[in-house]
C-alpha cells in the first residue's frame, strides 16, 4: 500500500515533466501535440478512493496547464474525466463479478481499448472546445480531436505497457 | 445541519467536482482573454435576461415615482406649449416679444361627477397651493372647466360637462369666434354656438380656445366640429363639436393661473362705470 503510494507520486511527477518536456514540443504533422499526460488517469486503480481521484486529476490539468502556459483547458478536460472514469469503467469493462482493479491487470484487449478509446476521445473533444470555443470551428475541433486522440492513443497504449512490466518486477 | 452534511459526504464526488470545475473555469477566465471575451459574452447574454426581469418587476413597483416625475415634466412642458400655442397664433409675435402671463400647476382629480346637468369636480390643490377662483382647469387635450371656490387644500371646478358654462373658442383654420357649451346629455357632445353667418366654416376643423377670456389662453385645442348648418333665420351657424378627451374620464389636470387678471377686472370694471 505504501509503495503503492510512492509509485503514484512518482509517477505523477514523471508524467508531468515528460507531458511538459517532451511531449509539449512534439508536433506530429507540424500540429498534432499528444497528451500521454492521461496515462495517470488511466493507472489509477479503478478500486481506489474515487474522491481523491477527481482531486488529483484537477491537480494534474493545473500542473500541465501552470507549465505550458496554457489557459485552463486542461484543467477541465481532466477534471471531467477524473469524475466520469467509474462509468467509462462499467461501460466498457462491465459490472461482472471479474471487474478489475486496475487498467493492466485486466487481460480483456477488447475492453481495455475501448476503454482507453473513450477515455481519450472525452478528454480530447472537451479540450478542443474549450480551446476553440467557437462554434465556426467545429471542423477544426473535430478534426484535431481525431487525429490528435490517434497519437495519444498510440503513445499511451505502448507506454501503459512499459508501465505493467514496470510494476511487475 | 447534519443532514445536510450527510449528503454533503454521500453526493462528495459531484460537490468536487462541480466546485473544482467552477474554479477552472475562473482559472481560464484569468487566464486566456479569449475566453474570456467569449465567457463574458456567455454571461452577459444570461445576466442581460436576468436583469430584464428584476428590472420589470423594480419598474412596476417604481411607476408612482416615475409618474410623479412624469407630471412635473409635463406641467413645465404644459406651461411652453400654451406659450408657443399663443405666439403661433400671433402674426407679430415674435417681433413685438408678447410677454405670457400665464403660469401652469399641476393638481389630480379626486372627484369627478358627470351624470348630473351641471357637474363638479373636486381637485386637491387649495389656496396653499396658490388657486384662486376663477382659474382655468386644463387636461393634456383639452379643457376641463374653471375653478369655483377654494378651500385650504382643495377646489371645486365647474366642469365643461356644466350647462351654464359657455367657453369663448375660436376655430383653427377660419378664425370664426363662438362660444362652446355642453348640451347636457352625452359627456361628447357640444354645441358652439355664436359664430356669424358669414364666416366660412371647414368641417372637421380643430376648435382651439378664443383667449378672450381671461381663463384660458389663445389657442388650447379642444376638439373638433362634428358637422353643422346655416341657420339663416337667425344669422348664426349651428356647430355640433366633439371633444378630444373625454372629460368624465380625467384624473392629472393642469391649473392655468393668470397674472394679469386684477388688470383685466379693473379694466371691465372701469368700462361698466
């Protein structure tokens, strides 16, 4: 339990300066910029305190943001996924008896992506409103959400895995 | 108390997360001036219709003060226009700078009687506030009749809607001379009566006051003529008229206050002697 909560301040520190580092100065196409950053969102045990969580997810977003000189976009995108992940969760895991208690432990593929798909889609779409917050820029919006949530999608998989045997040993 | 912390603790997730959103959205609103051009936009269209409501419910509980106010500005602009009405009607009247001496105040209706053939009103301005009788009483449209008797706070007026009082008109656009009286049955309907024969008469013409008489100045109007006739028995035409406002249905009046009245009585009673 303790390591457990070294591991997750750890990490958070980690995610925090790779996001803000690296992966804040990688354009993919001259504009895709991916957000790894929600990969702490995505190892948190699902079983933990929910409370905490939609703390720690605020905290974060204001981290990225405080550091990336950002407005509050990603505060708020974070933040919301940090209170809606139990029903991402029960969707696309289901309320069975195996429900997991974390992301890596699962060995469902299928659901795990699903998951990781809806997850990163919610955040990406919500953080491109709030940046454009325009309704003449729904093309953009959508667009950079797709193309955008990809990348993320890619990098966050590969790292998660990275993650597990990290955890393992 | 503990209720309410209760489900405090038990709707904690939501209460968090609501709180803590509100505070990303002052985050942001510090933050970009984009958005907060746009979230000031946003507010301002929802505060806008807020204060639409408060201001119509604030607005009718004002309507007395305003009303009031309304009166005021009404009795000075009252007080221009028979000034304006008189130098109109002048043809060297800006030339020779006629001096005006009439001075308008304002006063309400607390009593209006209409049915009977020689009706009253009862107005509550008295001598305190500077009405004597024999003052005219005016409506924003026309005349309402002439002070009788004055009490400290308070004075009867003889109503237009009164037989025995007889108004010296004129008429707009012919200068013919007459009187106007109530013929005692409908609150609209008048007769002039007075106007020679020879005059020539447009129908539908504005009857406006004569400003022979020391109650009213030159050119009130009043109303209209509704049709007429040649009485070539008797030399005179026969008017019917019909007010522009109803008299039995007037509460604000507008006392007209002559200063030059005293003269005026002296000179008649000079030529009397």
């Amino acid at each position: 339990m303790n390591s457990n909560i070294i591991t997750l301040i750890i990490s958070f520190f980690i995610i925090v300066l790779v996001q803000v580092f690296l992966f804040n100065n990688m354009f993919i196409f001259g504009f895709i910029n991916p957000m790894i950053y929600l990969l702490f969102l995505v190892v948190y045990r699902f079983d933990d305190n929910q409370t905490l969580f939609i703390l720690l997810s605020f905290v974060l977003g204001f981290c990225i943001d405080f550091l990336s000189q950002s407005g509050g976009a990603h505060t708020i995108a974070s933040l919301t996924i940090g209170f809606v992940r139990p029903l991402l969760v029960k969707y696309s895991f289901g309320v069975t008896s195996e429900s997991p208690s974390t992301f890596q432990n699962d060995l469902r593929k299928r659901n795990k992506y699903l998951f990781l798909v809806l997850l990163i889609l919610i955040h990406h779409l919500l953080y491109f409103i709030i940046v454009y917050f325009n309704w003449n820029a729904t093309y953009l919006i959508l667009k950079n959400t797709i193309l955008t949530s990809l990348f993320s999608l890619i990098l966050i998989a590969l790292i998660s895995r990275f993650y597990k045997k990290l955890n393992d040993t | 108390m503990r209720r309410i912390i209760g489900a405090l603790v038990q709707f904690r997730n939501p209460v968090l997360y609501f709180v803590l959103l509100g505070l990303s959205l002052l985050f942001l609103n510090g933050r970009s001036h984009f958005h907060q051009y746009y979230l000031e936009k946003y507010s301002l269209y929802f505060s806008q219709s807020f204060y639409n409501i408060s201001s119509d419910i604030v607005n009718y509980f004002r309507l007395k003060k305003i009303n009031d106010k309304l009166l005021k500005e009404n009795k000075i602009l009252k007080s221009f226009q028979l000034k304006s009405n008189g130098i109109s009607l002048y043809p060297n009247a800006i030339k020779a700078k006629k001096r005006f001496s009439f001075k308008v105040i304002d006063a309400n209706v607390i009593k209006n009687s209409y049915l009977n053939q020689r009706n009253i009103l009862i107005i509550d301005k008295g001598h305190e506030d500077g009405i004597t009788s024999e003052m005219g009483v005016i409506s924003d449209q026309g005349i309402i009749g002439v002070v009788k008797s004055v009490s400290k706070n308070y004075s009867s007026v003889i109503s237009i809607l009164n037989q025995d009082l007889k108004i010296n008109v004129r008429l707009k656009n012919s200068s013919a001379f007459g009187s106007l009286s109530w013929k005692g049955t409908n609150p609209n309907d008048f007769q002039i009566d007075d106007v020679v024969i020879n005059s020539s008469i447009i129908k539908e013409d504005t009857i406006i006051t004569g400003g022979m008489s020391s109650f009213f100045p030159l050119g009130i109007p009043l109303g209209k003529i509704s049709n007429y006739e040649p009485n070539t028995k008797s030399g005179y035409y026969k008017i019917n008229a019909s007010l522009f406002e109803d008299p039995s249905q007037v509460y604000y009046v507008y006392v007209i206050e002559n200063y030059d009245i005293e003269e005026i009585k002296k000179l008649k009673k000079d030529i009397l002697k």
